[in-house]
C-alpha cells in the first residue's frame, strides 16, 4: 500500500514551489472575485478623461504633435499644437468665450441675432456654437471663400451673405464692415467683431498658451504662427514671453498681407498694393483665413521679434511634404508656419533668431485640414503648376 503524502514527508524544494503556487494562485482568485464584485472600480481607473455633458467642454486641450521630418532636417525638436482637434474649428475657443463673455455681460437674448465677417474658420464656429445655443446668426464671407467651407457652413442653417472679396479700405463691400454695418441696423444684432474684440486674444493669453507651456514643461525657445486677426499670436505671445522673455516669437506671412512690412518695417503696406489694386483684391495669395493690411486691437498687442515671408507655392509644397513624412493634411494657414520655421533654420546670419540652434523646442500650429481646400488649393493645376519640388528649393 502506498505511503500517504503529507508536507512533512515532500522535500524542501518542491515544497517551497508548493506553496509559492498556491499563494500566487489565491492572489488571482482574489482578484477575479474583486472585478466580478466591484466592476466600476477598475473601469475608473481606465478612463483618462471623463464623460462630458456639452461639446462646449471639450474646446480646449488639443494635443501637441512632435514634427520627425523637420526636427531631422533642422534638428530642432519640432511640435505642432493640434488646434483642428478642437470640434468644430480652430476658431472654436474664441468665439465660445466671445458668445459666453457676452450672454454673462447681457449682451445677449433669446431674441439676438449673431453676426460676423469671416474668411476663414471663424464664420462656422459662429454658426454652430450660436445654434448650439440658441441664437440665430447672420455669416458674411468673401466670394473666394473654398466650396467645401461655404457648404459646410450651409449645414449649419445660418443665414449667408456672400459678398465680393476686397481689402478692409473699401467701406462699402469690405466683408468684416458690412458685417458691422448690418448688426448695428438690426436691434436685435450683436456683433462679434473678432478683429476688435479683445476676447479674442486673452482666450489664447488664458488657455492655448498655459496648454503649450505645461505640455513642454516650460521648456519652450520659440513660437511661430501666421495671424488674421491676430488673437492667436498676441495671446500666446504674450504668455509666453511673460514666462520667458527670451522666448522668441515668430509671424508667418503671405504675399499681399502687409503684416510683414510692419514686423519689419514698422509701417503696415506691402509692395504689391497700390491705391488702385486696394479697391478691387484684397491679397495676392489663394491662401484663407491670415494676412491682413490694416491693424486692430489684438494684433496690436501681439509680441513678434521676427517675420518670414512665405509663398503659395512654398506653402503648397510643404503641405505634400508634411503629408508625406507625418501624416498630417492641413490647409495654408497651417502650412506657411512650417515654411517660415525652415526659413527661420536657413537665416544663420540673423542675430535676432540665432539663438535658436540644435535641440531648441520650436512650437507652431496646425489650424486646420486640408480637406477644406481641396478644390482651391491641392487641385491638378496648382499641384502641376508649382515649382517648387524639394524642400531645398525653399529660400529665404
């Protein structure tokens, strides 16, 4: 008959391995029996941002991007601060704060009527957080507008006036004026005037610019941004140098824009305008949504050591090249910033960027997709038409 097994008679070893076993397999037991039980506890703990009630709350904390390619070619460290992650548009902020600003102060009923000029992304933002809301708003745009936008506004229900494209200096068709004009005749309209309203740039003085500088740790050497209005180069600029008064910050600006000229020159005008050319085109670029020929409240604020001039070809072909290397797609106003950072690399002489070298942490922003200009800007003409083919075809 065989002996019984008992502990006493196993040798240590296996023993040791016995109750080692044993102990793990309780453990596992235990747990098993703890997420049968109490479910939540360990979902809780899984989520990284909670349920939100208003798409409102999430317009804010877009993500910041590390650029491989031209952090390779420059050896900068290159992020992108993701603002087309914001729901609607990279406009999305701004004008939530400008309509909240407004309904806190009385500005705003349940009879008000919500108008503004927009070129670019501003105008949907107005529509779909207006009716968000509740309010019924009027958008007037340029006649250059791309078609995916001027649909995509359509969707929202909003009234559209669409008006010719012109410089601010013409009183009668201007698209920001007439917007001025048409608010100020209805009694129930609230204007706003997002090249004057300095709600404009303190959303960007009070959130995009803390997101950044906590999202580098503070480690931040330059910031560069093209700017329509300006809000999102004053606000950030602003923080930023507060924080760090070597910080430098850098405009990005097309052809036709006289922003430029006045980071330069002091004087807003470019070379291409002339008294007769004012009154019929705006700007000499196909490029929506920046550059500008007169001043307003928030750019006037603005702290800019240096400018970069940037073409549409330039501007065209680093929106392949980004696509290409980093899966990004996104439209002009985005990729001149890109441009004007590499031109920045290329300007060895220049003593006000020198200080930038290798390794330095070089912020910029995508504002919004590609997508929303495929007609205008990446169709076969333009694509074939362009001349410049590599990114050392870019000059200064």
């Amino acid at each position: 008959m065989l002996n019984k097994i008992s502990l006493s008679n196993l040798p240590l070893i296996p023993l040791i391995s016995l109750i080692t076993f044993t102990i793990i397999g309780l453990i596992y037991s235990l747990k098993f029996i703890k997420n049968q039980l109490f479910p939540n506890k360990k979902l809780k703990k899984q989520i990284i941002n909670p349920p939100s009630d208003s798409i409102l709350s999430l317009m804010k904390n877009t993500p910041l991007l590390y650029i491989k390619s031209l952090s390779k070619i420059t050896g900068y460290n290159i992020y992108a601060k993701l603002e087309n992650y914001l729901p609607f548009t990279s406009k999305d902020r701004m004008i939530k704060n400008i309509i909240l600003t407004a309904e806190k102060n009385g500005k705003l009923n349940k009879d008000s009527i919500i108008y503004e000029g927009s070129s670019g992304n501003t105008g949907y933002s107005v529509a779909i957080i207006s009716k968000i809301l509740g309010y019924k708003c009027t958008i007037i745009i340029p006649d250059d507008c791309s078609n995916e936008k001027i649909n995509l506004l359509k969707t929202t229900g909003c009234k559209i006036i669409i008006t010719k494209q012109c410089p601010f200096s013409n009183f009668k068709d201007n698209y920001i004026r007439l917007a001025k004009k048409l608010s100020e005749k209805d009694p129930n309209g609230f204007y706003i005037n997002q090249f004057f309203n300095k709600e404009n740039y303190l959303t960007h003085y009070k959130e995009t610019g803390p997101e950044i500088y906590n999202q580098l740790k503070g480690k931040i050497d330059c910031f560069i941004s093209s700017a329509g209005t300006g809000g999102t180069i004053t606000g950030i600029s602003k923080f930023l140098k507060e924080k760090n008064p070597n910080c430098k910050i850098i405009l990005s600006d097309i052809n036709g824009s006289g922003m430029y000229n006045f980071i330069k020159e002091g004087v807003m005008f470019t070379k291409e305008e002339s008294e007769s050319n004012r009154k019929k085109e705006r700007y000499y670029s196909i490029i929506e949504g920046i550059g500008n020929n007169f001043l307003n409240d928030n750019f006037n604020e603005a702290i800019i050591d240096e400018s970069y001039k940037v073409s549409d070809n330039e501007a065209l072909f680093m929106s392949k090249f980004i696509y290409e290397n980093d899966g990004l797609f996104f439209g002009g106003s985005s990729s001149v910033n890109f441009v004007a950072l590499y031109k920045m690399f290329l300007d060895k002489e220049n003593n006000v960027v020198n200080s930038i070298t290798k390794g330095a942490n070089v912020v910029t922003v995508v504002y919004d997709s590609g997508i929303k200009y495929m007609s205008k800007l990446f169709n076969e003409e333009n694509i074939k038409g362009n001349d410049i083919k590599n990114i050392e075809d870019i000059k200064l």
